[in-house]
C-alpha cells in the first residue's frame, strides 16, 4: 500500500529509485576532569582532532569532480575556514584551561553557546547557519570520540541511483552523495535556506527537508518517489502513480534542457520592456556561478559573512580587499553591497550580547548607529571601494526617516575624512535602502524622496507583516507572500519609486520565485535579485509575458482580500505557460 509523506521541496526534479537509509546516533558527550599536569596533552588531543577534520575536508574538497561549479567547492571551504577560527578553536582551549575539563566537554559548551546566539537571530537565512556550526563541530567530536567517520556516504557502499534518507546532511555529505551517483535524498529535519538545501539546488539533486517520520515509515530497499517541486516523497507506489511521476522525469530533462538554452539571452517581454535580473551571493566565489546564468551584476550581496565565527570584528582593509575581490571578478557588472545586517551577538562568542526579543531589538542599521566602530570601517571600506566599479549601497531594516538622515549624515562625514587622507571614492555613488519592515514601506514615498533605489526584502516584510516566524514549524504555515496586506505594501512601494523617479527592486525569496513573476510584472516591478539558480526560470516567465496584458488582470487581481481566490488567479495568470 502506497504511503505518501510531505516535507519542503528545496530542490526540484523527480527521482525513482531504492531507500538508502542512513542511521546514526546522537553524539553522547560527557564530562571529565584533566589534572592540571595533563591539561597541555588533552589540548594537544583537540588539536589534532581540528587538523584531522580539517584533512577529511580539504580530501572532500580536492576530490570535487572537474569542471563542478566553484559555487559548490566554497561550501566546503567555508566550513574549512571554520576550522581557523578563533571561536572554535581557541575559545575551548581556553574553557578546557579555565575549568580543566576534556576536549569534548569543552567544544559542547562552545557549541552550545555559538547555536543559542544565532537562534536568537531574527533574519531566517542567518539563522540556519547555526548548522554549519553543527556540521563543523560534529566532525571534530566524532574524532574525538572515534565513533567512526562524520560522513554519511561510508565507503564500499553502491549508492547509485539511490535515494538517500537522513535525519540532516551536512554541505561535505550532500557533497559526497552527489558524487556516488544519488538520485536524490531527503531528511526529517532542515529548511529551505540552509547550505545543504542552497547545494542541492546548485547541483541539481531532488531534495525535500523536513519530511518528519521519513525515516520511521520507509523501509531501507523500499522503491519511492520524491518530488522535489512538491515536497512530496511516496513510498512503495503502484504501477500507475510510477508510469506518471516517470513521465514527469521526462518532462522535466526537457524542461531543464529549454532554460540552459535562456543562459545567453536577455530577459525582455513579448511587449519589449527589458527586465534586470541580478543575483544574491554571500561569498565572493559566488559570483562564478551568478555569471554563468548572465546574471546582471549583484542585487545583494550579504556581508554578514565577514563578521561571523570570530571574536573580532574584520577591519576597513579586510572588508575593502573583500569587495574589491567581488567587484573584480564581476567585471563591470555592478555590485549591490547591503551594510551589515545582524544583532547584538555580531560576536558570536561565549561573551555575546543576549537579547530578549532579537526580532525587534537591536539588529542592522540600529547596531550599525549605536556601535559606529562597527559601521565606520565599513562605510569607509564601501565608499573606497566604489572608486574601483559600479557600487551600490543598500541600508537594511529601515524603519524611520530619521535614522536614514543619521547613516546619509554618516556617509558625507566619510567622504570628508577619505578626501582629507587622498584616499578615492566616488562621489556620487548610489545609496538605497531595504524596504523589509511595513512602517518603511507605508512610509516608502519618504524614503524614495532621499534614496537613489529601493529593494523590497521580501522575507521579512512578510513576517513582519503576519507577525510569523517562517522557520518555526508551529507557525511557519501562516508565512503567506500573497497574503493582501503583503501584496499591498509591495504594490505600495514600487508606486512610491514610480511616483519620486526611484527605481524599485526586489531581492528577496520571492524575486526567486516564477510563480509570482507575472504577478510582480504586473505590479509594475522590473529588477529582480535570486539565487542564481532559480534566474533562467524565471527569465523564461518574463520571455513569454506581456506586461500591458498583465497590469489589469493584476489590478483586479488586488482588490481581492481572500487569499485562496488570490491563489487560484495567480494560477489563472500562469495559465498558459509551459515549462
């Protein structure tokens, strides 16, 4: 009897094939004394167990296939740069000396206090990186431990054509699977925006998270289907639901085959109004990637990653060299730079800032104004930089005009002192802002009246909005970008750019997504900013839309204040697309 089970679709594609189950158990830490006359032995133990890890990453890494997208090698780098740093591996050592305890205990503790401040980060996407942590650190303890290998593709096992199933999988893991020949794979926990779903969509691999029970319900040999568009994952399925999903697979080869082809072409509707489509990235490798799919430059490039896993704060040259790096490499393309847009726990460290409601406490632009030696370098390192290429900054979590006057009052400061010491930077590069929160987009005419561009942050606008987390399980199904409240104060904010000459982006999940393309099109939206991998299916709605035939539909389409009506005319509006 066929048993159907639903996760999040992170990755699309069908795949047909055999459960691999991988079972493994928790990591069991306890705690010990070390006699003082030991402690430097137990220390030289941990050591050894970091140099280890970093082995079995650097071999996961040189072993990459090549001509693999670079995109997918810096996922383990960044998880190699963890090992160099001074929050996982100095910090225990001195917890190890202060409390004379093992290794073990000391990493748990360390583990334990980095997860518990990005849990307390608001942004979902910042916060899922409390996995690579975990990723890290777990390697590291099954060393220490020798339980055996961190790594779920154990050797001597045929994996070919296989559909995984995993509690989690780490970047490294997912990795190695792809390279055994997997079909796909799916795990009980893990969401949308972590690294390991991120790697599953630059890959091309099905995948679904979050499939609760997975594991408990589906026998190891057993034929299943998973549906990485639906989030569906079926098990022991009859003759005839296989020769569907096997006709799906089909579709779905031709389809992939039809949008490599959308690369080396510019995205213009059936009406001629040319639409920009640039890219999110985070690491500068990521700009490789974002080029092969012809993205248009950056739309938003997060610098949050400059700032985390350390105890200290990168400095103006560190940052400018960042930059640089990323402009270079777009080469005249131009470079979206969002100022640092995380909380008090920036350092992540034993010693972080805790706060009682990071979601509306002091976090982006509000930590930026209050701790200036936090965004002086930065601004000084942005303003060098857009000497060198077409750079743009973008203010995030906006919620007041007058904290926008204080960063612009900060910026012209800036200029004054560079010129004082001859250092370039271009007068008259552009300055925008995040519209995320609802005060700034009910209020986005003022901001559009002082700003060369506004960017719509989808993400947070709608949690905001709906006062929801998307990434906790309780609540996450009320996260509804169609929701009229949410599709008002967009509406809202790319009329206010209309109305003041501004032009209007949108950078976040929502940008990314070709179900609301014709929607947004309508709307009167023409700059969109993804994760590269989602660009050519989205280019292909707007090659085959027609933006005068969409704005009335779409204004009727606003009047409606039932958001399951709304669904079925946006499925109206998509009606005629073929994939």
């Amino acid at each position: 009897m066929s048993l159907s089970l639903s996760g999040i679709g992170v990755s699309r594609g069908i795949a047909i094939g055999k459960a691999h189950i991988i079972v493994r158990g928790s990591i069991e830490v306890l705690e010990s004394a070390i006699p003082e006359q030991h402690q430097e032995d137990e220390i030289a133990r941990f050591l050894a167990a970091v140099e280890t890890a970093r082995i079995q990453l650097k071999s996961i890494r040189d072993n990459i296939p090549a001509g693999t997208s670079i995109n997918i090698a810096s996922f383990i780098d960044t998880n190699l740069l963890m090992l160099d740093d001074a929050t996982l591996v100095d910090v225990p050592i001195k917890i190890m000396r202060k409390h004379g305890c093992n290794a073990e205990w000391a990493l748990k503790l360390q583990r334990d206090a980095l997860v518990d401040v990005f849990e307390q980060m608001d942004d979902a996407y910042l916060r899922t990186r409390k996995d690579d942590i975990d990723h890290v650190i777990n390697r590291i303890q099954h060393i220490l431990l020798e339980t055996g290998s961190e790594d779920a593709a154990g050797d001597g096992i045929n994996l070919e054509n296989a559909i995984v199933l995993a509690d989690n999988l780490t970047p490294a893991e997912t990795v190695l699977l792809a390279h055994q020949g997997i079909a796909a794979f799916a795990t009980e926990f893990g969401g949308p925006l972590s690294h390991t779903a991120i790697l599953s969509r630059s890959m091309q691999t099905p995948a679904v998270v979050g499939a609760h029970g997975i594991q408990t319900w589906v026998r190891d040999g057993e034929t299943i289907i998973l549906d990485g568009l639906q989030g569906v994952v079926i098990a022991d399925p009859d003759e005839q639901t296989l020769a569907w999903y096997r006709m799906r697979q089909d579709e779905e080869v031709r389809r992939r085959a039809r949008l490599a082809r959308l690369a080396g072409e510019p995205a213009v509707t059936t009406d001629n109004v040319p639409v920009t489509l640039m890219a999110n990235i985070e690491l500068p490798e990521d700009v490789q990637a974002a080029s092969t799919e012809n993205a248009i430059g950056v739309g938003l490039y997060r610098t949050e990653f400059l700032f985390m896993n350390r105890l200290e704060p990168p400095d103006e040259e560190e940052q400018f060299n960042c930059y640089m790096q990323v402009l270079d490499a777009l080469d005249g393309q131009p470079l979206t730079i969002r100022t640092l847009d995380i909380g008090a726990d920036k350092h992540a460290g034993a010693d972080a800032i805790r706060c009682n409601n990071p979601a509306l406490g002091l976090r982006a632009v509000r930590l930026c104004l209050k701790d200036l030696s936090l965004f002086r370098p930065q601004l000084r390192a942005i303003l060098r930089a857009s000497a060198h290429g077409p750079v743009r900054m973008m203010i995030p979590m906006l919620s007041n005009t007058q904290e926008l006057h204080q960063v612009l009052s900060l910026v012209k400061n800036m200029r004054n002192a560079l010129q004082r010491e001859s250092l370039a930077f271009a007068p008259d590069m552009l300055i925008g802002a995040m519209i995320e929160v609802p005060a700034a987009a009910l209020t986005a005419a003022d901001f559009a009246a002082h700003l060369d561009f506004l960017s719509i942050g989808t993400n947070d606008l709608i949690q905001y909005t709906l006062a929801i987390d998307r990434v906790d399980e309780d609540v996450n199904y009320l996260y509804d970008p169609l929701h009229p409240a949410v599709l008002h104060l967009i509406k809202m904010t790319i009329d206010s750019g209309r109305d003041a000459g501004v032009p209007v982006a949108m950078c976040g999940e929502m940008a990314g997504d070709p179900r609301y393309t014709r929607l947004l099109l309508g709307m009167g939206l023409n700059e969109f900013s993804m994760h590269h991998t989602t660009l050519q299916e989205v280019k292909h709605v707007i090659n085959n839309s027609n933006i005068a035939s969409l704005r009335p539909l779409v204004d009727e389409l606003l009047y409606n204040t039932k958001p399951g009506q709304i669904r079925a005319r946006i499925d109206s509006l998509n009606s005629d697309l073929t994939e």
